[in-house]
C-alpha cells in the first residue's frame, strides 16, 4: 500500500486551525469591511476639509477645527442617507446659531436664556422634517454665548459655515470614494431566509414523522420568529434602495430591486401561512387553544405535504427546478385533501391546514412565475449600448 505523501494532522494542528477561524469570524464581526471603508471614507474626508478650511480667508480660517467636525458627522451607511442628514444638520446649525444670537440681543439674566435655548431644542425636536439637526440647535446655540465674545455675528458665521464645509465635503467624499451598495446583500439575505425557512419547515415534517405527541414544544414559536426576520428584511431591502439614491455606482451596476421587494411580501405572506400550520399541528398534539383530531395517515401525509414545501421553498431560493418542485408540493397536498375529505365530517383544522399550504404554494409559484418572465425578458432583449 503506498504511503501518504502527507503525513496525519496533529491535534494541535486541529486546534490552531480551529482558533484562528475563530479568530477571523470575530475579527469579521467586530471589524466588517462596510465599517472599514467607512472609517476610510471619514477619514479622507476629515483630512480634506481640515485642509480646505484652513485656506479660508483669515476670519473663517481661525474656526478650521469646525470643518472636520461637520465632515465626522456626513458619514454614514449611504450617500442618501448622508446626504439628508448633511443637510439636516446645516439647518440645524443656522437656527442654532440665530437662536444664540437672539438672546444675546435680548436683556436677560442668563439663566433664562438657557432655559430659552433648552424649550426651543426639546420643541424643535418634533419637527421630522429637521430629523437630526435638531439635536445641534441647542449646542451651536449656546457656543455662540460662551465663545461668540465681542464678535459674536463673526464667530457663528464662521462657525457654522466651516462646519458646513465638512458637511459638503463629507457628502462629496462619500459619493466619490466607493460609496456603498447594499442591493446584493439584501437579495442573499432573503435567499438564506427562505433557505432558513425551509430548514425549519423539514424539522416540522421530521417531528410529525417522530413520537406523538412531541416532547419538544419550541417549534410552536416559529411563527413568531419568521415574522419578526420577514420586518428585517423588509428593513433591509428599504436600506438597499436608499443605498442606491445618489450613488455613482449604481449607474453600471444595475439590479431590480422590485423583485427583492415582492420576494419579501411572498416571504411575508408564507411566515403568516405558516402560524396557521403551526396552530393547526399545535392543536393535533396537544388539544389546545382548540381539540384537531389528526390521524396516523394524515400526520405521515402532512409531513410528506411539509417535506414537498421546503424542496418548493429551497427551489424558488435558487436551486432550481421550482416548476417541479411545485407539481410535488401540489400532488402531495392533494393527496392529504382527499385524506381528509373521506371522512363523513372533514376536520375543519386540518381544512385550515390545506388551505396554508395550498396559500403557500401559490404565492411561491407566482413569485417564481414573475422572475422567470423578467429573466426571459432581460434574455430577449437587446443590449444596451
């Protein structure tokens, strides 16, 4: 027999290498790259606004250190988003510094005219439209008491307006220097939802398959827990779209984020089906909130039904042959129908039963029916130039 030309892994091989995938999942979860490149990103922008606000003529040059403040706060998770709060911010700065002037015009013992200041920034707070700007109309408001001095109309314009240089100069940093884009992120995220969902869809056949009534009852919570993913997807794919606004990137990469968007509503829609099955099958093992009597047949037909969603469910997520995922999903809930209908009184939670998963099976196979069109579509139609 011939030898190995690699000699056998030491255990303390094992160990090392298990350590340092450790290492680098931490590192990955503390340090993502969006966070690296965005700590870059700050930090150019910072840089050239400090160098563009020391070139100032020289009454604005000596309130340089405001410019790299306003560039710190224009940075963020995408251009839109930075870009709104940028200006957010500049309002904010205006009305701060015209509230700290204002009572520096006005003859009151200073205690007054903190507490002035502090009623208008709690007030100004429910505005939406200023968002969070109005969180610097009381700051700038009482710096330009304190340090405003003799020249106070000189220190809050100066101030404000290096501090909107930063502002300026962060959004145009960020727009310029990869500006992030978050569409493909959310489109495998709702895939490895799915994914998720099927996983626990198998573990529900697996269970009907197994000792009745089941000891575990974690499952019952499901339900729960998927509406909870669907809202951050939702959230997600609403990041994606913002991620998209007044990106330069987005001109050569090009992704339909419609279809992301009605992947997550039949998501939705599959996670609210899914209570009613978890409600039904809860209800046939332990008699609560209501009795549904479940026979031997009907539970090995169920989780046959459960087993043809999940290949349904991973199909439509990109393995593929969704059409003839479907058929199976269809035949095997026929055959639980026909089941339960040959009894004289049909159970009516085993009804409710069918009908989530013929729901289910709808709403996927609409979903893959619109993505297949589009994908035939973009195939037929000519390329742009």
């Amino acid at each position: 027999m011939a030898r190995s030309e690699h000699p056998p892994t030491e255990p303390s091989e094992i160990i090392d290498a298990s350590v340092t995938a450790k290492t680098e999942r931490a590192l990955h979860r503390w340090l993502p790259p969006a966070r690296i490149a965005n700590a870059v990103r700050a930090a150019l922008a910072a840089m050239a606004a400090w160098l563009l606000g020391t070139q100032l003529p020289a009454d604005f040059a000596e309130y340089a250190y405001a410019a790299p403040l306003g560039a710190f706060i224009a940075t963020g998770t995408t251009v839109f988003t930075i870009a709104r709060t940028a200006l957010q911010q500049a309002v904010g700065l205006a009305i701060g510094a015209a509230v700290g002037l204002a009572m520096l015009a006005v003859d009151i013992h200073g205690l007054l005219k903190i507490g002035i200041i502090a009623v208008v920034g709690v007030l100004l707070q429910g505005a939406g439209a200023l968002g969070i700007g109005a969180g610097v109309v009381p700051v700038v408001a009482v710096l330009v008491i304190i340090f405003g001095g003799v020249d106070a109309d000189g220190y809050a314009v100066a101030y404000v307006g290096q501090f909107s240089v930063g502002l300026v100069v962060g959004v145009i940093v960020n727009m310029l220097v990869m500006p992030p884009l978050y569409d493909r992120e959310a489109r495998e995220r709702i895939r490895g939802e799915v994914r998720r969902t099927a996983d626990r869809v198998e573990q529900l056949a697996e269970m009907l398959r197994g000792e009745w009534p089941p000891k575990d009852e974690s499952w019952v919570d499901w339900g729960l827990e998927l509406q909870g993913s669907v809202e951050e997807l939702s959230q997600e794919v609403v990041a994606a779209r913002e991620s998209r606004v007044l990106n330069v990137r987005s001109m050569w990469r090009h992704h339909d984020l419609a279809r992301d968007e009605r992947s997550v509503a039949t998501v939705r829609s599959v996670s609210h089906r899914m209570i009613d099955v978890l409600d039904a099958i809860a209800a046939a093992a332990w008699e609560s909130p209501l009795e549904v009597e479940m026979e031997d047949d009907e539970r090995r037909l169920t989780a046959r039904a459960m087993d043809a969603l999940a290949e349904h469910l991973r199909a439509w997520a990109g393995t593929g042959g969704a059409e003839d995922a479907s058929a199976a999903s269809g035949e095997a809930i026929e055959r639980l129908y026909r089941r339960i209908i040959a009894h004289d009184e049909p159970e009516s939670g085993m009804a409710t039963l069918v009908f989530a998963l013929r729901a289910m099976r709808e709403r996927i196979d609409r979903a893959a029916e619109a993505e297949r069109e589009e994908e035939a579509e973009a195939s037929s139609s000519p390329p742009s130039r």
